[in-house]
C-alpha cells in the first residue's frame, strides 16, 4: 500500500464592487480591465477543497466537484496544475530527499456550500481553493501574490479570494501575465462595519457562463470600449479613495454605477445578456426607497453574472436595510439567503482570512 498525501483549505467568495468583464488574452486569462472586491470571509459562502496525491491513484489527475466528476483536461485547470507541479519539481530538485509529489496524479475533492454557477462566484472561491490545497499539499513557500497569479489562470476573480478584506486585481501590461495579480487594498479590520446581505432568487446554473459571455461582449458591444478604458479607471481610483476614507457613500454609489454599468454592457452584447430579472430589478427598486427615505445612501446593491442580488451596508444601518428588505420582498417575492435559509441578513460580517 503506497502513501497517501493530502491537503485541506477552505476559500470564501468575493464579489465584486468594480467589476473584472473581458479578457485582452483568453489564453492566459487577462483583463481588459483592473476590478475590486470583497472578500466575504464570514458569510459562510465557501469552498472547502480537499488535494492529494499517491504513486497507487489511477494516472490521470482528477476533479470531484459536489461529489460529480469534472472534465480537468481545460486549458484553465491544466495551468494551474502545470505551474504547481513545476513550483514543486524545484524545490524537489534543489532538496532530492523529498517525496517526488510532482509526479504523481492528483485527486482534488471540492464542495460549494452555495449555488455553483448561479453568479455567487463560485469560480472565485473553487479555483482560489484548488490552488491553495495544492500548494500546501506540496508545502510550496507561495506568497499569496504568486497563488493568485495562478488562480487567476483557473478562473479571473479567483486571484482576489486569496485576499481577505477589499482587493484589487491589477490588469497588469506584461504579456506573460506576470503583473496581472490581486493586491489587499485594506483588510477587513479598516472597515470592520461594512456588511453584505446576499439574497438568491435563482440558484440555478445561469445561461451563459461568465467566460461565454465576456467573449462575446468583447467582440460585439460597443459600449464596452468606453467602460474598459474610461469609466474603469476612474472609478477604480474613486473607489480605493472611498475605501480608504470609509466613506460609505461614495462606496455605495461608485458599486451601484459599476453594477449597472457591467449590465448595460451585457444589453448591449448581441446577441444580449440578461442576468438581471424583474426580482433583480425589484431589490434596486427597494435599495433605491431605503436610500430615499433615509435621504442618504445606506445601502448598496451589485450583480455578478447572475439575478441574486449582494446588497453592502454598515452595521449601523442593519434596521434600516435588513428590516425594510425582510419587511418588502422576503419571502414574497421569493428571495432567500445565499444558503436556502430565510433572509436573516446581519450574520454577513466580513473578516481578513
Ligand atoms: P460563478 O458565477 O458561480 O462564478 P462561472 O460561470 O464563473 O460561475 O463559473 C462556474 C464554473 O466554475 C463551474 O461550472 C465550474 O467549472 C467552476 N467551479 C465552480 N466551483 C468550483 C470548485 N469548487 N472547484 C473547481 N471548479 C469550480
Ligand atoms: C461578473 O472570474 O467567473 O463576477 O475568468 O472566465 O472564469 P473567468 O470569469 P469569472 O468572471 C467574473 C465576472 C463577474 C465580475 C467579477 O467578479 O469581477
Ligand atoms: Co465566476
């Protein structure tokens, strides 16, 4: 009986107040644009990823995901496979008393606590876990720079879930893609009020995948060009400022264009994306009536690929946002929380990782 080694990470979801949408190299899976997140540390929405390798599996590596096999023969998957190994064959090579672990098969065995491919980032929180349960099966002295520069290979916004707190995604300008990493721009100490209320309307696989429906943006929308390269930009600059400052306004107000911006982009896509649906647009529709009658924003709404909508507030708020949702379209319009559960909202703090 050969040995058996095995690793074990878990990695949260982020999701994202400035929105990463195109890719310059499809190949390499680099941005047309810089994007910003957070890391949902505490919301219990995560992967729990389980990697090991032995001399006695069967020859080809291996991908369970909720307990179904996966194709891992993608280009995506291949990578992050082929930059680990390499990673490990060098350190097997500069010290040959170590298990050769390079070449053995891997088995990696993921579970989503949530909804997979249903715009929650599942492919953030799966890849930022398979890389990372790699890498500590093959003790690899990985800064998490370097791990996200390979998960943004498996899948974009995966490079920012092995940050906690706020988190950048620089595009980068190297053709290797060697600078297209996630930075933290503050941990989730800066800013220990912000929450994230996450309400699903539909856990159901969307219709067009994120990389899909990216490529087809690029090469059809016109107004793509002017967010990629104007309107990103900006925002991504007024969007650290307010994060740095906790000015919750301007957080909230720069999230909410950005979303709506990333969805107008996906209309005028031909043929058009439509992720939003009439209970997408009606918790908009709720965000803005808490807004007017507070008279200033307390709450803020953003879409990934997908209906379910994540709405941001402060601790302080939690009546106000929380209470009024709950009171206006819990349970009447069918929302849930992120895991089936009836809305709660409050539990969704965030934390550094
Ligand atoms: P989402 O909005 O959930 O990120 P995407 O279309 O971006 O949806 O990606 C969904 C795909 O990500 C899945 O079909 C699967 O291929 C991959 N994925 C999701 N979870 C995992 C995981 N835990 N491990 C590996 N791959 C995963
Ligand atoms: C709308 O990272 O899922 O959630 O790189 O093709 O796997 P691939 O795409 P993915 O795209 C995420 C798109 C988004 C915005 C974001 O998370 O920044
Ligand atoms: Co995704």
């Amino acid at each position: 009986m050969s040995e058996i080694h095995r690793a074990s990470t878990t990695a949260p979801v982020n999701i994202a107040v400035i929105k990463y949408w195109g890719k310059r190299d499809p190949k390499l899976n680099l941005p047309t644009n810089s994007s910003l997140s957070v890391t949902l540390s505490q919301s219990d929405l995560r992967t729990h990823t389980t990697a090991s390798c032995s001399p006695s599996y069967p020859s080809s590596d291996s991908l369970l995901l909720n307990g179904s096999p996966q194709d891992v023969t993608g280009a995506r998957t291949q990578a992050c496979f082929r930059e680990l190994r390499a990673l490990r064959s060098a350190l097997e090579a500069a010290n040959p008393s170590l298990p050769k672990l390079s070449s053995m098969p891997l088995k990696i065995v993921s579970e989503n606590n949530f909804p997979t491919a249903a715009g929650l980032a599942s492919s953030a929180a799966g890849f930022a876990a398979l890389v990372r349960a790699i890498a500590n099966l093959y003790e690899l002295p990985a800064s998490p720079t370097e791990l996200s520069r390979i998960a943004r290979q498996g899948s974009g916004s995966a490079c920012r879930s092995l940050f906690g707190g706020y988190v950048g995604w620089e595009q980068g300008s190297q053709a290797d893609g060697s600078d297209s990493v996630a930075f933290q721009v503050a941990p989730a100490s800066h800013w220990p009020e912000m929450r994230a209320l996450i309400l699903v309307v539909s856990a159901a696989k969307k219709g067009v995948s994120s990389t899909t429906g990216m490529q087809t943006t690029v090469a059809t929308s016109s107004l793509f060009t002017s967010r990629a390269t104007e309107t990103v930009p900006r925002r991504m600059l007024e969007m650290q400022k307010a994060i740095q400052e906790k000015d919750f306004e301007g957080f909230g107000k720069v999230t909410m264009m950005d979303s709506n911006s990333f969805h107008a982009t996906c209309l005028d896509t031909y043929p058009p994306i439509f992720y939003l649906n009439d209970v997408s647009r009606a918790a908009i529709k709720t965000v803005e009536c808490i807004n007017a009658a507070t008279g200033k924003i307390v709450a803020a709404y953003t879409f990934d690929a997908g209906p379910n909508a994540v709405i941001y507030y402060l601790e302080e708020n939690e009546k106000a946002v929380v209470g009024v949702f709950k009171a206006m379209i819990g349970g009447k319009d069918g929302w849930k929380g992120a895991r089936g559960e009836k809305v709660e909202g409050n539990k969704e703090g965030l934390e550094a990782v």
